[in-house]
C-alpha cells in the first residue's frame, strides 16, 4: 500500500527522522556532526525553513522543521546528498549513506497544534 502523502505547505511542522544504512553510523566524530549541522544552518537560511531543534546519534538524527517557500523534500535533498557527499569522501566509501532518503512524521498546520 503507497505511503499517505506528505503535507508539505509553507508553515507545516514536520519531525524528520534520518538513519544509516542498515543501521550504521552517520556520525563517527565531532567534524562529521560539525559538518552536518553546519550544512543544516546554512540551508535553513537559505530556504527560509524554520528549524526548531536536532539531535544528532551516530547512526540517525531527528529534526524539527518549519517549511517555509521551499519543499521538505528540496531541503533535505540537499541536506543529505550534500553531507553524504562529505562523508562519502572524508571515509573513502561509496554508495548510499541514509536508509531511505528521510521520514517524516507530521505536517502539523501550526506550532501550536503540535506544541500544545
């Protein structure tokens, strides 16, 4: 059965979960979480994506996103081919790092529908 589709409106909050591949490590060290979230930050700003909080753990991460005018599925596109990339190179690895792509739970209309 196809997965329900994802409400992707400007405004949705949304909480994404990121893994490794089978499990593995995403994160080995301090450079690699640097990278990550440095790659995050610049995104976010230059997507107008509102980001709550993170928590980063050597094999996935979770996010709290506000999408603003650009799609989820853009901003973590770039988000994870990006740091794949990185880490594809700094490890001497090929092939894919995330279990597929990214998981994303909510699509709330308002913070305060998923704060409160």
């Amino acid at each position: 059965m196809p997965r329900k589709a994802r409400i992707d409106a400007p405004g949705a909050l949304h909480h994404i979960i990121v893994r490794g591949i089978e499990r593995r490590r995403i994160f080995s060290d301090d450079k690699d979480r640097d990278n990550f979230v440095d790659r995050l930050a610049d995104i976010v700003t230059d997507t107008q994506t509102f980001c709550f909080g993170w928590a980063l753990m050597p094999n996935h991460a979770h996010l709290l996103l506000q999408t603003g005018k650009t799609s989820l599925s853009t901003v973590m596109r770039r988000l994870l081919t990006g740091y794949a990339v990185f880490y594809n190179r700094r490890y001497h690895r090929h092939g894919q790092l995330f279990q597929r792509g990214f998981q994303a739970a909510g699509g709330y209309a308002t913070s305060g529908e998923y704060f409160g």
